[in-house]
C-alpha cells in the first residue's frame, strides 16, 4: 500500500455517498476499504465497486472491525449525530456531510465530542471547495471589489424531481429546506463575509404542498462591518439547480454561482479620452464542480498527515446550523433572531 495512504469508510453508500467515493479518485492516497449501507444490496455494490469482499448494514459492526483511518458519514441528516460521535468515540477521524445535524443539541454533541477526540472531525460544506466560490472569495479577500456591503446567495433547487431521498419529506423527522438545503448558501456567505449578528425571515409554502415544511424561505441579515445580506431557499423553484450568488463592494461586483461555466465582475472603466465612466464586464472561465468531493477528501487526507490546518471544524457546521435554524424561528414567529452561536 502507497506510503501515507488515507483509507476512509462510507457510511450511506447511494446518493451523496457514491459522490464521494467518485471524488475518491482524484485523490492518490485515499482509498475506500470500508462500506456500510443498511440497505442491504446497495451495501453490496459498494463493496464490489471497491473490491471489497466484505460488507456492513449496521455501522457499529463495522467501527468495531475496523481497517480504516477516517469514516464518511454520508447517510440522512438525523444520523449525523450518533454516527458522528460513535466514530469519533471509536477512535476514527470522521468526515461528515453537511447539514452538521439538524437541531442545537445535536451540534452540540458532535462539537463537545469533537473538542474531546484527538481525532480530526470535518463538516462536508463542500461549497467552500466549489471553483467558482473560491475565486469569488480569493477575489474579495484581496480588495478586489473594495469594501463589501452587500452580499447575496441562494438555493434553488426542484426537490419534486429528485430520484431518491424520499426522507427529505418524512413528516416525522421535519426537515427544514433552510437547514437542509440552504445550509449551502448561508454557510457561503458567512465564509465570505462572516457571521450574521441577526437574522429576519419570511416563508411561505406554494409549490410542494405536499411537503411537511415551507418550501421558500428568503432570509435577509446582519453581517459584521455592517455588510447586509440576503438567502433565498426554494426546493420547488421550476428551474435546474443552482446557486447564484452576488458580491457586491465599492469597487465592483462578482456574479457567480456553482453551475454555470463563468463567472461574471463588473469593474468601473474610465475612458480618458471621451471622460465617460463604463463598467467592463469581465467573463472568467470557471470549472464546474459544485459537489468538488476530490478537494474536501484531499484537505481531510493533507489535514490527517499534518500538511494543512483543518478550516471545516464541527464549529463550522454547527455554527450554519445555528443561522439556519435563526432564519427558520424567525419565519415562524416574525421575529428578528440572534443565531446562538457555538465557541
Ligand atoms: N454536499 C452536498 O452537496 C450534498 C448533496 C446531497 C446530499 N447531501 C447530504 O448527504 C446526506 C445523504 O443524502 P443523500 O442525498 O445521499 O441521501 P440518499 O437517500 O440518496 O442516500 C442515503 C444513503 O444512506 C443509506 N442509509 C440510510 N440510513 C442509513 C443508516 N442508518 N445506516 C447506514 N446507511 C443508511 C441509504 O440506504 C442510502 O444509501 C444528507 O445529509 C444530505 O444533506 C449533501
């Protein structure tokens, strides 16, 4: 086995598992050497896609047997929690999806168990892997558009088409689309731009009426330096899945969103000649790649060996939980909320 190599188990070997194992790929010293599904056949075809001659359908099983360095946990969200803790109590390093979980006190037990472990917890908060929104924030961070004051993002996203998942919508467990899908556009702008200091929201619940929840939310918020902003979340929206999200400075302004080919900055041109001042719009090439799993597993694998510093902590995920659920109280009771931040 290559020197260094990372082996990494799945938990949850369909949807969003398969994409990691994809991104695997790209990585030359990670490799699956462990899967777990508790669907029995899928767990199977994990293990010959991986050519293992072993599978687990309870993941308890599998953490005791072992063979493994780091569990991703790709599984529904009301998983996160004990699959987390249990791997991390375990002695593994644990890589898990976003959302973090979907209420406080489950954060809370993932951060108090991560604090605890001597292992490397990291939240799958993937956009801050996604090309197109690290330019915009390598762009920003540099002055490129000078002084922030606006700053945009969102989740559009048809949930009605979706080929699995049917969880999304159990009335049991009352997945927010805020928490869930939106995660994604709060937790970007809070990358970008920092953490709100209140939040107002209104929803409302048109589209997929036979949903549990408000399937449109728009959250408008407070950021530090008195930037303001705004998180649309739609999971019925009749268009293809995207996030388009608008940074606006003093200096100009950056379009850009996770599935389309450029992005766009808008910059102020001075024609000395004619002393007519134009704004230049300027096409950048992007790659798109907006579930960039190659990058979050070589960061996990450079961040276990020591060559980097982990930046997706539990806090991290915890703390856009937190917001979330500022913008989902706040829908509810038409109420500004301050977001309870972890530390
Ligand atoms: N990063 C992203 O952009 C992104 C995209 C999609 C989903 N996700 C996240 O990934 C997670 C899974 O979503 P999905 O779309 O892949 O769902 P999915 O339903 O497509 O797949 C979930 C898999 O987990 C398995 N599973 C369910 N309960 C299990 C259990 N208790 N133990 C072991 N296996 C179990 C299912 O059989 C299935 O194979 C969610 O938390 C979701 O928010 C993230």
């Amino acid at each position: 086995m290559e020197q260094n190599m990372i082996r990494f188990a799945i938990i949850g070997t369909e949807g969003i598992g398969r994409s990691h194992e994809k991104g695997m790929q790209g990585v030359p010293n990670a490799k699956v050497t462990a899967v777990c599904d508790i669907n029995e056949e899928y767990a199977k075809k994990a293990a010959v896609r991986n050519g293992l001659d072993k599978y687990y359908t309870d993941y308890k099983e599998m953490l005791k047997d072992g063979g493994f360095d780091c569990v991703i946990v790709c599984t529904p969200d009301k998983f996160h929690r004990d699959q987390s803790v249990d791997s991390l109590n375990a002695g593994y390093h644990v890589l898990c999806e976003k959302p973090l979980t979907m209420t406080l006190e489950e954060c809370e037990d993932i951060v108090n168990a991560a604090k605890k472990s001597k292992k490397i917890f990291m939240v799958g908060q993937v956009c801050r892997k996604t090309p197109g929104f690290v330019l915009a924030k390598q762009m920003v961070d540099q002055g490129e558009i000078g002084e922030l004051f606006l700053v945009e993002s969102e989740y559009a996203h048809d949930y009605s088409i979706l080929e699995r998942g049917e969880w999304r919508k159990d009335p049991e467990y009352l997945r927010h689309p805020v928490v869930g899908g939106g995660c994604h556009a709060m937790d970007l702008l809070r990358w970008i731009a920092g953490d709100p200091t209140e939040v107002f929201a209104y929803a409302n619940h048109k589209v997929l009426t036979d949903w549990p929840v408000d399937d449109c939310t728009i959250a408008i918020m407070k950021y530090p330096n008195n930037v303001i902003g705004k998180v649309m979340t739609s999971i019925g929206c009749k268009r293809p899945y995207t996030m388009r999200t608008c940074l606006y400075g003093d200096k100009g302004t950056i379009i850009v969103d996770n599935t389309s080919p450029e992005m766009t900055i808008y910059k102020t041109f001075k024609n000395e000649a004619t002393g007519k001042t134009k704004y230049l719009p300027m096409q950048v090439p992007i790659a798109i790649n907006n579930h960039n799993m190659t990058a979050e597993i070589q960061d996990m694998c450079d961040v276990i060996s020591g060559k980097i510093e982990l930046d997706m902590d539990a806090i991290v995920g915890a703390n856009t939980v937190a917001l979330c659920l500022a913008a989902v109280e706040s829908a509810a009771t038409g109420k500004p909320v301050t977001p309870k931040y972890f530390h």
